[in-house]
C-alpha cells in the first residue's frame, strides 16, 4: 500500500469477509452501510500520511505531532528527576515512564515540555522496613534520577514509591558533579574523588 | 418592510439561496497552542485554540478513567457586535455556546484514548455578523485536527433558515375606511448561512406572522425557525441540532437538507485548508519532495 495522504473520517481499509483489518494508532473500527451491505471499515481519525501496512492489515497514520499519549496508572514504574527535597517528601518531574508489561516510553507525550508531570515520594515511601528513621536527605538530592513506581494520583502529583529492592536512586552526581557508582544498598561512591554519599541506592 | 429575496431570486448581499458566505481557515496561528485555527465566514470572524490532551486540573476529570474531559470556554469581544455592551466577562449566551461546542466534541473527539486528561477549547469572537455557533464549531474542528487530537470525522455546522420569498405591503382600505397594511408573499425560500441581517430578519417576521393573510398556505406563516446543524460530513451523521424557534415536522426536514448543502460545501473549503496546510508541514520536514 502507497503512502496516502488521509483526513479524518476517510475511509482506508474495507475489511472483506476473506480478509481480517485492525486498527492501529491514529485509526478506528466503524461499520457504514453500503449498497444495502453492512461492512466493516477502518477509518483514519487523525490528518496525516498513512504507514506501511503489515498481512493482517494494520494501518498506522502518523501525524506530523506524532505524541505517543501516554497516561501513568498505578503500577507503572517511572523514572524522576529530583527537584526539591524537604524533610517530609521529595518531589520531582517525571521523565520518563514504563508501563507495566511494555517497553520504556522516554519522553511521554504527556511528558513534554508545556505539560509536566509531577511526582512525590514521601516518607513513609522510600522504603520498606524502618520507615520512621528514614531522612529524606540521606536518601535522595536533587538532580538524582529515582526509579519509582506509581502508588497514585494526589492532586497534582503522582504519589511514587521506592519501597522496593529494585527502586531507588539509579543515577546521580556527587557534590563535585561526577556520576557515582553505587556501593552498597544505601550508598554510592565518587569514582574520581572516592567521597561517599548516601543515598537509597536501586539494584540492577 | 425590507425585501428578503429580490425578483431574481438573490439574497440582500447577492448569494443565492443555497450559497454559504465566503470562508477562509488558517491552521496554527498560534504556536504556542497545542492546536489552533482562525475561521472566517463572511464578516464573522472566530479564532479557536486547543490546549491539551493535558492533565486535567479538576479532581472529577482527573480520576474519569473512561475518557478525557473537554473543556470550552467562549470569548466575545466588546467590539464584536453591532451594540456595544459593557464588558461581562461571564456572558450568558457565550457560556451556552461554550457548553454546546464541549457537548458536540464529546462527541466526535475519541476521548477513550486520553483517560485522565482534558482537552480544553478557548474560543474567542472576533467579529459577530450572525451565525458565530456554527463559526464556532468549525474554528474547534480545526483546531483540534491541527492539535492532532483523534476524532471520527470532521464536525462541519451551518445554519438553515426560512425567509419569504418576496414581501411586499400592500396598503388596503377596508369596507369601514381604515387601512390596513397587508403582506403579500408568495410561499417561503430556504437559505442556509444565515447573516445578521437575514437572522434580524427572520426574528421580524415572526412577529409579524399574525398580519399574514390567512389565505395562505396554513402552516406556512410558523416556518420562520433557523437551525444550526452540526454534521459528520462523510458519514451524515447529525452531531448537534440548534433550533431557534418552534418549527412544523414538515418543513424540519426540508430545512435539513438545505443546512446539509451549506455543510457540503464549507466541509471542501475546510478540507481543502488542511491539506494545504498539511503539505505545507510535510513539505518542510522532508517527507515529501519539495
């Protein structure tokens, strides 16, 4: 099948009985009467180019925008970036998100720039057992990159946790600005000056 | 009283009965807006912006796991009609419209892919010269198809009406010496893309319907509604259905098809911009040839 420039509405695929159609992104199922036969079809619902399509006949039309909409549901596993700490939460801006089941979406639509997604990990979150000694400052900084998974929606955050042998810090910089490696599961060293941060560290 | 259609069967401003208003759309005319378009019709002048599919800032929206939520707020400038008003930036008549435009796009728009989220519509009113519900609802499909937004189909809306073919007074003494003003007309044309003045019109002549002779037609002297109709244009369905004033079952379906020509015929021109406007972008980014 050529490339195609379609509208919404436009009709892309009729589905015969021999033949199977499914949609894919940017299109729908729809049955129209024609000539006194009901049919199925595939109709296109967004303005763009129509994409190669495979045997079972999925059409995909790209939009030139091509956002992928990606929304968080509880269970998702996201990555956050640190903003601010206080001494009760650490809150953050989502960057990256994996739904349970698929692969990892980087730059979620929902995640780009005019509309961020937040994130919050308090507490009583950041791990499992002896939460009431947990502080904050010892576990996350700002600038750290956290594996988290989301409990959640509160308001305008997501509430994450890292109460998790796997969740946790994955990636942050020491005071000096260079990347740590992690040494144990609650702290992570400076290659180049040896210093040692705490940090709740996530094993990989 | 003014002729509403001459001998030759044109309009006051020359179109012909069935003739939409000259229109002109313009995708992304604000790029800081997820979607946005400018729709002229005739004088009337709409700019509609899209912002979203974002996360929806009322809690009810946030937890709709079904579907996304959409928003319209509706705008009209001070100097957008013939009487300037005091500025009241809750008017009634906008918020009206703004619900119909979220009710149409509930719709149309396939809000089962953006649970949790809203898709907000801002509508702003430029110039008012009749006719701005279905200016509306165009500039929104616009904007949501430059948004990228799934929808069906495009939701195309035009206005139907009824006005006397030709009217004229007549001055008549009765027996007793009086005079009395009688209108003769002969029957009733349906126009579609109503102006202001046609709408001024329309509404006039309902009130004068009681000084209609009654040898006419019976039925005829309440034909004087205008309906707005909101279509998907490929697949006929009716999305939306204004009426304005009370209207006879016999005639609904005559004006239907009469708004169903206008909607036609502005869905092509519509089309038409976005493919435009589509290459345009392809065009630029290399994935056709220039």
């Amino acid at each position: 099948m050529q490339q195609k420039f379609v509208f919404p509405g436009d009709i892309l695929v009729t589905a015969d009985k021999d033949k199977d159609c499914k949609e894919g992104h940017g299109t729908y199922m729809d049955t129209i009467i024609q000539k006194n036969k009901v049919s199925t079809v595939v109709k296109s619902s967004v303005c763009g180019v129509t994409e190669a399509t495979d045997k079972k006949m999925t059409v995909n039309v790209k939009h030139w925008k091509n956002r992928g909409y990606v929304i968080p549901k509880e269970g998702d596993t996201v990555l956050l970036k640190v903003t601010s700490i206080d001494m009760t939460s650490c809150k953050g801006e989502i960057i990256a998100l994996c739904q349970s089941g698929k692969d990892l979406v980087l730059n979620a639509t929902s995640i780009d720039k005019n509309h961020k997604m937040y994130g919050m990990i308090k507490k009583l979150n950041v791990r499992e057992l002896d939460t009431d000694s947990v502080e904050i400052w010892k576990c996350f900084r700002p600038n750290d990159i956290v594996k988290a998974q989301i409990i959640s929606l509160f308001h305008n955050y997501y509430h994450l946790t890292t109460a998790k042998e796997y969740l946790g810090v994955v990636m942050a910089n020491s005071v000096f600005g260079h990347k740590m490696q992690p040494i144990s599961w609650n702290s992570m060293q400076c290659p180049i000056t040896k210093t040692i941060e705490s940090r709740k560290v996530a094993k990989i | 009283m003014a002729t509403s259609l001459s001998e030759s069967g044109l309009r006051e401003d020359g179109r012909r009965p069935h003739e939409v208003r000259r229109v002109e759309c313009k995708l992304c005319v604000f790029p800081h807006a997820d979607g946005s378009a400018e729709f002229r019709l005739g004088a009337t002048h709409v700019i509609a912006t899209v912002f979203g599919p974002r996360q929806a800032s009322t809690k009810a929206a946030r937890v709709n796991e079904d579907g996304a939520t959409i928003t319209c707020r509706v705008q009209s400038c001070e100097f957008s009609q013939s009487d300037h008003r005091q500025a009241n930036k809750f008017r009634r008549r906008d918020r009206l419209l703004g619900d119909l435009i979220a009710q149409t796009f509930q719709c149309a728009v396939m809000t089962n892919l953006y649970a949790k989220s809203s898709i907000d519509i801002c509508i702003e009113i430029l110039t008012n010269d009749g006719d701005i519900n279905s200016a509306a609802i165009n500039a929104a499909c616009l904007a949501l198809i430059n948004a990228g937004i799934c929808m069906k189909d495009y939701v195309v809306a035009c206005s139907a009406g009824f006005i006397a073919k030709s009217t004229r007074s007549l001055k008549q003494t009765n027996k007793t010496g009086a005079k009395t003003d009688h209108i003769m007309f002969s029957g009733l044309q349906g126009i579609v893309d109503l102006n202001q003045q046609e709408k001024n019109l329309s509404k006039h002549s309902s009130y004068s319907s009681t000084n209609i002779s009654e040898g006419n037609e019976s039925g005829l002297e309440m034909c004087n509604g205008i309906v707005t109709v909101a279509m998907m244009p490929n697949s006929g369905e009716i999305v939306t259905l204004e009426m304005q004033s009370v209207l006879p079952l016999s005639q609904m379906e005559k004006l239907l098809s009469f708004a169903k020509k206008g909607i036609n015929s502005i869905h092509t021109q519509m089309a038409a911009a976005v493919k435009k406007h589509s290459f345009m972008l392809l065009e630029r980014k290399g994935f056709i040839g220039s």
